[in-house]
C-alpha cells in the first residue's frame, strides 16, 4: 500500500507551492482580492497534484526505462491508484472552485482541467506541449481573476504562461539533455518575462500617484500636516514603484543563473537542475505580479515561497 511519502512524491507535493501565487496575481490584477482567494487557490493546488499524478500515470511505460525510481515504476504506487488519485483530485479541484467561486470560476476551473489532462494524455510529447501547459498557467491566473475584471488580469497570465513555456521547453530535455540554443532561447525569454512583469503599470497605482501628487490644504497648519502625509504617501509609492522589479530581478538572477550553467554544460543533470529552479522559482515572479496588480506586502508573502520551495525540494523532487 502506498504510504504518504510515495503519494507525496507521485503529486510533487513541494512544487505546489508555485500555484497559489498564480490566483493571488490573477485576483490582484482584475481587483478581486477577497475572502475567496485562498480557497481558489486551494483549489488550483488540488489541480496541480491532480496533473502530476495525471502525468505520472501517462509516463508509466517511459518511466520504467528512464525514471524507474518513480513511484509508479518501483511499485510504490500503482497505475490504478495514481489515476483513481488524479480523478480524485480534480474532481475536489473543480468542485472546491465552483462552490467559492460560483459560475465565472467553474467556467475556468473546467477548462483549466480538461487542458490540464489534454497536456498529460495527448500534447506534452508533442510540438505543442509547451503552448499548452503555458495554456494552463494561463488560466489558472485568469481563474484568480474570476471574480473581478478579467481583461485585467490577461497582462499577468501572459507573462506566468510565457515563464511556464520556457521550463516545459527545457523539461523536455531533462533526461537526454539539451543542445547550447535551447537554454539559450529560453533565458531571453526569461529576461522578456522578467522584464514584461514590471512594465505595464496598474490603474490603481496611476490614481495613488495622482493621490500623492495633489495639492495640499491653504491652511498654513493643516499644510504641515498634510506635508507630513504626502511625504509618507511619496515613500509609499516609491516603494510600491520599485518592489515588483526587486522581486521580478530576483526571479530573473535565481532562474537565470540556472539556465546559464545548462548553456556551459547542456547536460541532463543541468537542465533538471534549470526545471527545478524554474518551477521553484516561479513564486517570485508571481510576487513580482501581485505587487504591482497593488498589494504589495502580499506579493513579497508570495515571493517568499521561492526559498522555502528550494529547501523542500532537496527532500522530494519537483520534477
């Protein structure tokens, strides 16, 4: 009988610590940050694990040759309870988000499933692989979006599915290893993404910046005051203006360094090092997002999943 540690293994427990922070930006860039929020993204880690055991359970003839220390192959966990466990997942996945979440949520949370199990049973060895688990990050951001304006929130999916894309791509090489250009491709688009996730500028820091740049009261007393409060709303806003760079040249440095090592040495060891760093780093790029959808004591939270990921991946692999 499989015991939690081989469950744990089979769901890459750790790596789900990149998935809430996809909500949580999602649902600070449409607005819609409220009560629900943790529990659609529990809802998206129910998904998540879903996929991988998914995954695991489609793999299980290749993993006997290439991974047999899997859970599958060593007997630790069978084809039937891997799948019975995905099944379960993502019923719990989509059920959970459409209880919190009503109609707008369910009707992302099902397609995010069908897209995940499309990537799992017919695309990832395909040439379109990698699109469509970009696809699924995608939508796992716009579900955190769901209960607020949705346009919104489409600028920050597009960066997480563009990150997403760059670790399918190096996946794809994690047993065999990889030629020079293929980490080179996916740095420059790591620095796009790092890049995509400071630029645009939310509307509601446009109207804090007008806030701050207000003219004060005639009253010479009420004036110093009133100094005293634009001087702290000044500090505020710069601080708001610089925190989602810190955060995106964080994830940039940690994931780019990586990719840097599989172009000087291409080999299977480097590029599922560059996976790991990839998916374990992703929170703070997605702190990078939260903070300038606006919430930024949230979006340093988020980033700070990063480090600990790192650390629980030296326990149980997150690829």
């Amino acid at each position: 009988m499989a015991t939690l540690a081989d469950l744990a293994e089979l769901v890459r427990a750790p790596a789900a610590l990149s998935v809430p922070g996809d909500v949580i930006a999602g649902a600070a860039a449409a607005g819609a940050l409220s009560p629900r929020t943790p529990a659609l993204a529990g809802a998206s880690v129910l998904l998540y694990w879903a996929g991988m055991a998914a995954n695991d359970w489609s793999d299980r003839h290749l993993d006997a040759e290439e991974r047999p220390e899997r859970p599958i192959p060593s007997g630790r966990v069978t084809p039937a309870a891997a799948v019975g466990l995905a099944a379960g997942l993502t019923a719990a996945g989509v059920g959970l988000a459409a209880a919190v979440g009503g109609r707008r949520a369910a009707a992302l949370a099902v397609p995010l499933a069908a897209t995940i199990w499309g990537y799992d049973l017919l695309a990832k060895n395909t040439a379109a692989g990698p699109a469509v688990m970009a696809a699924c990050r995608g939508l796992d951001v716009l579900l955190g979006a769901s209960g607020g304006r949705l346009t919104r929130a489409l600028p920050a999916a597009a960066t997480v599915a563009a990150h997403t894309w760059t670790v399918t791509a190096l996946s794809r090489r994690e047993v065999t290893g990889a030629d020079a250009s293929l980490p080179m491709r996916t740095l420059a688009g790591t620095a796009a993404v790092a890049a995509s996730a400071v630029v645009a500028v939310p509307r509601a820091r446009r109207a804090a910046d007008r806030t701050v740049h207000q003219t004060g009261p005639a009253d010479p007393a009420a004036a110093v005051d009133g100094a005293g409060v634009r001087a702290g709303r000044t500090r505020s806003a710069r601080i708001a203006a610089v925190l989602p760079a810190v955060l995106a040249g964080w994830y940039a440095a940690r994931y780019g360094a990586a990719q840097v090592e599989v172009v000087r040495d291409p080999s299977a060891g480097r590029v599922r090092a560059a996976v790991g760093a990839g998916i374990t780093g992703l929170p703070a790029l997605q702190g990078a997002l939260t903070a300038r959808g606006g919430a930024g004591l949230l979006g340093v939270a988020v980033a700070a999943a990063a480090p600990l990921g790192r650390r629980l991946a030296r326990k149980v692999s997150p690829t």
